[in-house]
C-alpha cells in the first residue's frame, strides 16, 4: 500500500498514535481538524472543580467526555479526591488520566468494558445508574457537544451538572493548508478520521478551497470522496456515508483497533 497515512486528531493525541504508526514503516502525515483551545473565561469550570476538590467533594462521579476534557480539567487540579469515581469512554481517556496519577490501582474508574464500544452510550451502560439516582454528577466536555451523556443520567435520577472546559475550532484556510490538502488529494492515502466534526470540518474546508479556485478539476471534494477512511465508530462512518464517502474501513474503538486495520493494507 502506497500513501499516506492522515492523523487527523487533535495535534496533543495525534502524536503517540503518529508514532506507531511511523513504527509500521508508513509515512505518516498530521493534519489536526480541530484545534483545541481553554475557555477565555473559565470560572465556571474552576468553580466547580474548587467543589470537587473540596474537604467534602461535592460531586459522588466525574464523567470526562475526551482525553482534551482530562487535560484542562487537570490544569486546576493538584490531586484527585479519593472517594469520587470518574468516568471516561475510551483508552485514550484512560491514558489521560494515569498521565495526571489517576489509576484503577487507586482510585475508582469507570469505562466501557469492550474498547470496541467506546462512546457514551456503552458508558452509560456500564455505570450503575440506580446507584446514582439523587446523587451529584460532573460531566466535563468540550464547549459543545452531544447531550446524550446528561439526558441519560438525568433520566436515571441523577442531579447533573455539565461545564466547558475547552473549545473546539476547525483551522482556517491558510495557505500552507491550502498546499497541503493539495498534494495530500494528489494521491492515495489512508485517512485516520475519529471525530465527526473533525470530517464535516474538513468538507467544509475543502469546499472553501473549490471556491477560492473554481474550474478546479477534479473538484476538492470529490478527491477527497475517493480517498480510504478508517474511522473507530458507526456513527461517524454514517457521517461519512452521508458525505458522500463510501471507501470506508470501521475498525472500532482504540489505537490496537487502528493500527490492525492499517496492517491489513499492507
């Protein structure tokens, strides 16, 4: 298999996985469509990360949404108080936390059992919800994002607080972008894509692109259409299809998960 292979992931969780796939003998590329900034105001999320670390922690779980959640949570944290469970998605979340000293050797941390599952819905169904019913939870997220998270805890009785603790942006258009997405189309590559956003971002900047050269040929967007994606997740594959992709590899969940599908193109 010739090409490339396209990282796409935020530049903070783009590099381990880079690595091991440079360790594959691929030529790999990082195109970050999302850029992750803190908050210009955070006092919301200090304020509620000053109750959680409080003598008497206000909150009985913490559910972190990404890796990027974790981080800027952790920039106000010194140590995470014992008796709290926190509550990630996915391995990447996991790592995060055993970067900051959080680790299921010490304290208690909640995850979908099956890494090829995970997203909210399956951490909802690993979390003992009865248990949770009038008892405080954090959910610390992005500026924006899916509410299905605090909608199911709520529906279970749980008094749910959701904060920011970070924006998401697609780049602009620059012109070293501009160049890149150029000769990234010129051929063929395999593209990592683990964020719907991300992949409706990139359209987006590809559509820009025809316009600031019409009569283009192909069209931007068309060469993308052409190009393989592997992406860990059936809703951002149904994102793509809607798209117009159909070179498509769903993988699951997890860097493993990742880095198998690529060999099988070798």
């Amino acid at each position: 298999m010739s090409g490339a292979v396209v990282i796409t992931r935020p530049l903070a969780q783009a590099r381990p996985l880079a690595a091991r796939v440079a360790a594959l003998g691929r030529q790999v590329e990082l195109l970050p469509l999302l850029e992750i900034a803190p908050l210009p105001d955070q006092s919301v999320l200090r304020a509620a990360l000053e109750r959680l670390c409080a003598p008497a922690p206000a909150y009985a779980l913490v559910a972190f949404v990404s890796p990027n959640a974790i981080d800027a949570a952790f920039a106000h944290i010194n140590q995470w108080p014992a008796g709290v469970t926190a509550a990630v998605v996915g391995e990447g979340s996991r790592l995060a936390l055993a970067a900051h000293g959080v680790t299921p050797d010490k304290f208690t941390i909640v995850s979908p059992a099956d890494n090829g599952h995970s997203d909210s819905e399956h951490l909802l169904q690993t979390l003992d919800l009865a248990a949770l019913k009038d008892r405080p939870v954090l959910i610390v997220r992005g500026e924006s994002g899916r509410e299905l998270m605090a909608d199911g805890l709520r529906a279970a009785g749980a008094r749910v607080e959701v904060v920011a603790a970070y924006r998401r942006s697609v780049p602009r258009l620059t012109p070293a972008l501009e160049a890149t997405l150029r000769r990234l189309l010129a051929e063929q590559n395999d593209w990592i894509i683990t964020s719907s956003e991300a992949l409706r971002g990139l359209c987006g900047l590809l559509q820009e692109l025809d316009t600031k050269s019409p009569g283009h040929a192909p069209p931007s967007v068309v060469s993308m259409q052409q190009q393989h994606l592997i992406v860990p997740h059936a809703r951002i594959a149904e994102t793509a299809s809607d798209l117009g992709f159909s070179r498509l590899t769903l993988c699951g969940s997890g860097d493993e998960r990742l880095l198998a599908a690529l060999q099988s193109r070798l």
